[in-house]
C-alpha cells in the first residue's frame, strides 16, 4: 500500500528545530519560540532541510526494537552496516563503493569542516559554487581558509557550470581545494556526468582535491539521473572524498549519522586521526539502526516520497505561474527545496522577509544567505503534506495582492 503523505502530525514539544525555532535569540527578553504561535496566527516554517514525513515504517520498527534492549552503550557500524551502506549505492547509483573506503561521523556539516581543517592549511583558497549551502562558508572561514567563488550562471533559465571562470580560479597556486554541491542546493540542478567531467579534469589538471557533498543524491525527479561525482570518471576517486548520509533522503537528520567515502588511503588515514584528535568517534546506536534498515528496506518508502514531493512539486509551480507570476519558480531537478526568484516584486531582502514572514507568516530560507548571488530570491521546502504547502501559498498569494 502506498504510504500516506497527507498525514499532518504535530512536531509541537519534540525540540524541532524546523517548527519550534527562536526568533530574536539574541536578546533572551524578546524570545518568540513559534510553538506558542499556532492557530491562526502560527508561522508555517518551510525553511531548513527536513520533512514532515515519519521516516520509513521499517525502520520506526527497528528502532523501536532497538529501544527496548535497553542497553545503550558505545556503538560502532558492524558488518550489515557496511553491505547495507555499499548495497544501497551500488543499487541505486552504479557505484563499487569498498567497505574499506567508509568513514563514519556524526553528519556531514562536522565531517566538512574537519575535512577542510585535514586537506589544507589556514591561508589556501577553496572553491565553491555561489549562491550555495551556506554551511560551506563557516566550514572555509571558521578553518581560516579564504572562499573563491566560480558563481553560476543563469543560462536559459537554468543555472549552468562557468568553466572558463572555473579555469582561471582553479588555476591559482592557493586554491587547494574545491567543494562540490551535487545534486545542487539550493538551486537544484542535478549536475549530469559530463558536467561533473568536465569539473573534475579542471580541478584534477590543476591538483585541486574536490570534496562532493552528495547528502541529496538520492532525492531526484523522474527523468533525471544522479550520477555520483565519482563515477564520472574513475580518475577522481583518489581527489574525491564523497559526503553522504541518510538523513535527508529518510528524514533521519536528528540522528546524526553520515558515511563519508574516502578512496584514497593516504587521506582516509589522515581523517581518521584528525577525528580522533577532535576527540570525535563513535555513533548513536539509533543512527546506526536506522542507516541500515533505511538502506536495506526503505526503497519502496522512497519511491512513494519522490512521487508525492513531485506532484507537491507540479502544485507549486502551477500556482505561482496562475497566482504570482511575479515570482519565478526555478524548475528544480532534485532537492525538495525549490529556488524562487523574487527580483520582479522589486523588494530588497529585508522587505521580502517583512512580506514572508511578518505578514504571511510564512518561514523562508533567505536568498542572501547562500551568497550575494541569491539577492531577491527565497528557499522553500516542499517536503511536507500537501495542504501545508497550498496554506502557505495562499498565505502568500493573500499578502502580495491584497
């Protein structure tokens, strides 16, 4: 039986970071937490990267199985782990990954700002892809790292690789690393094989390290094709370190868990001592669970979701392109997060945040925040029920033509 999407369930009084955030943290007297914002007057929060879907019923049964041991003591991946993990990506992406390649940290954001503080030294360039996961920035500059930008480009409506600005940045004696984002976040491109080619010989050419950031791989619209960074060309994988982890694909992303694939020995040793030296070892026994029994049984769970998060998709795109042309939906190809370019309402960003959310009451992820490229747009994510999302729409609807 097809699972049901359209189940709203409360996330009140769970912690949520998604639905019970705080505004104006800074100054503890003004603190407005939206779990006492509910009714009419709630904030309907389609920013940050998870789901208002339970994960797979597979794996609830695990971890409740797991829960009633009782006993939760230091946890390590075992050997179903590791075919779990190397089953999935073989199954679902073509790619031979060897057991002996998995490092496993508590997420992907941690691992990123360890791998920037393992393969380089304070002062070098790394290279991203603006406007972009804006995590990636306090990675580089947190590790006192300087970021270079080889922006995107709008080319016929979709963002495009600039590979002569990619030439000349990569070229720079400094730039000893690059940070892919693939599938894209937040403009949502899935890069196909031979962009990711083309990319990896510029980056190999100039021995430039890539680490890819592959976290939404498995979150990819009919039609479209993910092809890790990987495998398009054999000759990466020993400047390749590949992030990936369940959490968005399942909504796990509470449970920490992340399985980053280091081909090269030499680097993989290297990371692992800079994770013993950060004091960082060991998983969540839940997490462990859940990693395995998501990728061994959570496939069927993932084929409905990518069903459900297209029309949810398709729903969007119609109402803007009826009610709102002035914003512009950019197609995405992968992600349930979808790029909006709201220039043609002709608002800077801090009157598009009083229009979103002190009006509409609707919860944004800022365009700015991914880098000055996404000035005059907004992130939405359209990973929740169905009526949630056309609340929010017509909220906005209401906002901008009344």
């Amino acid at each position: 039986m097809p699972t049901n999407f359209d189940i709203k369930i409360d996330r009140r009084h769970t912690g949520s970071v998604k639905w019970e955030f705080v505004l104006d943290s800074e100054d503890p007297s003004k603190k407005n937490r939206t779990d006492a914002c509910f009714g009419s007057n709630r904030v309907l929060p389609m920013w940050v990267a998870d789901m208002d879907f339970p994960s797979p019923e597979p794996v609830i049964k695990a971890l409740q199985k797991r829960a009633q041991h009782g006993i939760f003591g230091y946890t390590q991946p075992d050997q179903a782990y590791l075919e779990a993990v190397t089953g999935w990506m073989k199954k679902r992406h073509g790619w031979h990954v060897e057991e002996s390649w998995i490092v496993t940290t508590q997420g992907v954001v941690p691992a990123l700002h360890l791998l920037v503080r393992t393969l380089t030294q304070p002062g070098d360039k790394i290279l991203i892809q603006r406007p972009v996961y804006y995590p990636f920035f306090s990675a580089i500059e947190k590790n006192g790292c300087r970021i270079v930008s080889n922006s995107l480009v709008m080319t016929d409506g979709q963002y495009r690789m600039d590979y002569d600005d990619l030439e000349t940045k990569a070229a720079d004696p400094d730039v000893k690393l690059a940070i892919l984002c693939s599938p894209h976040n937040p403009v949502g491109r899935v890069w196909t094989r031979e962009e990711t080619q083309r990319f990896g010989h510029i980056c190999l050419r100039n021995h430039v390290r890539v680490i890819s950031d592959e976290i939404h791989g498995d979150l990819v619209y009919p039609g479209v094709t993910f092809s890790p960074f990987a495998v398009a060309d054999s000759a990466f994988q020993e400047n390749t370190v590949v992030c990936t982890a369940p959490s968005k694909t399942f909504n796990l992303a509470g449970l920490q868990t992340s399985n980053i694939f280091i081909p090269d020995t030499k680097i993989r040793q290297k990371f692992k001592e800079s994770l013993l030296a950060n004091g960082l070892f060991g998983l969540n026994p839940f997490g462990v669970t859940a990693c395995r029994v998501a990728y061994e049984e959570g496939e069927p769970w993932l084929e409905d979701l990518l069903h459900y998060l297209k029309a949810n998709l398709d729903a969007l795109i119609n109402f803007f392109d009826s009610e709102i042309p002035e914003i512009r939906v950019i197609h995405p190809e992968g992600t349930y997060l979808v790029w909006l370019d709201c220039r043609s309402l002709g608002l800077d960003k801090h009157q598009l945040r009083n229009l979103f959310l002190n009006q509409a009451r609707v919860f944004l992820d800022e365009g700015s925040l991914f880098g000055p490229e996404g000035d005059g747009y907004e992130r939405i994510n359209i990973a929740c029920p169905r009526s949630l999302l056309m609340e929010a729409l017509e909220r906005i609807v209401a906002v901008i033509k009344g």
